[in-house]
C-alpha cells in the first residue's frame, strides 16, 4: 500500500460521507471508500434486497455490527448484468444482516475492474 493510502485508511475521515452530503442530513447515504492507490470511490447506500437492481455497478458489503464500527473487512465485488453477485465466494454474515454500498461512476467494464482492483487491494 502506498504512503498516501496509508495515511487515508489511519486517518479519521477515511470512508466518511462526503461534507455536503453531511450538511444536509444524508451522510448516512453516501460514504468514501479508498482504494489502495489513495483515490476515493463515493457509492451510495442502498438496501441490501435490492443489489440485484444494479447491473453493473461495483458493490461493498459490511457487516451491520462493522459498518456501524467502521471495521472489520467488506466483502468487495459487482453486481453483472444479470443482476449476480460477483467476487469472493463468501460474505462473513448473513445478506440480512448486511448493508449495501454500490458505485455507480465507473464508466464501463474498465472502470469498474481497476476500481475493483483498487478497492481489493485496500481491503483484501
């Protein structure tokens, strides 16, 4: 991991909401997850019964009890574009008991992979 991405993933702003999102009450929507190379990804919060909904998109699972705390490691993949989950063969909870990230930004299949790349690389 680099120096810079060190830094981010000790600091107390890693993966926070993005200021205005917190200055309008919706911090709790949207969240920064960084990659190993120090870039930030922003995804949305969504339930996590509705993931299949977003093809395409680069996806973040936490533990309820690990988000809340802010540790532990995701699970980290995408959803294809048959609506399957794609990454590790396992999830450390129950979907259930899960919440639900996506990034929608990456802008076709090779944004996602080094988005994918990158964020594995952190959290792996």
């Amino acid at each position: 991991m680099s120096e810079q991405a060190l830094e981010l993933s000790t600091s107390e702003e890693r993966d926070e909401a993005p200021q205005v999102a917190r200055m309008l009450g919706l911090g709790d929507r949207y969240r920064y997850f960084y990659g190993a190379s120090g870039r930030r990804y922003l995804f949305s919060s969504v339930p996590v019964e509705t993931i299949e909904d977003y093809p395409n998109a680069v996806v973040v699972l936490e533990a309820l009890a690990d988000a809340a705390a802010r540790s532990g490691n995701p699970w980290i993949g995408e959803i294809d574009r048959d609506g399957k989950r794609r990454g590790a063969l396992s999830l450390s909870c129950k979907l259930a008991d899960a919440r639900a990230y996506v990034h929608l930004l990456a802008s076709g299949a090779s944004d996602r992979k080094a988005a994918l790349d990158d964020l594995l690389k952190a959290y792996g």
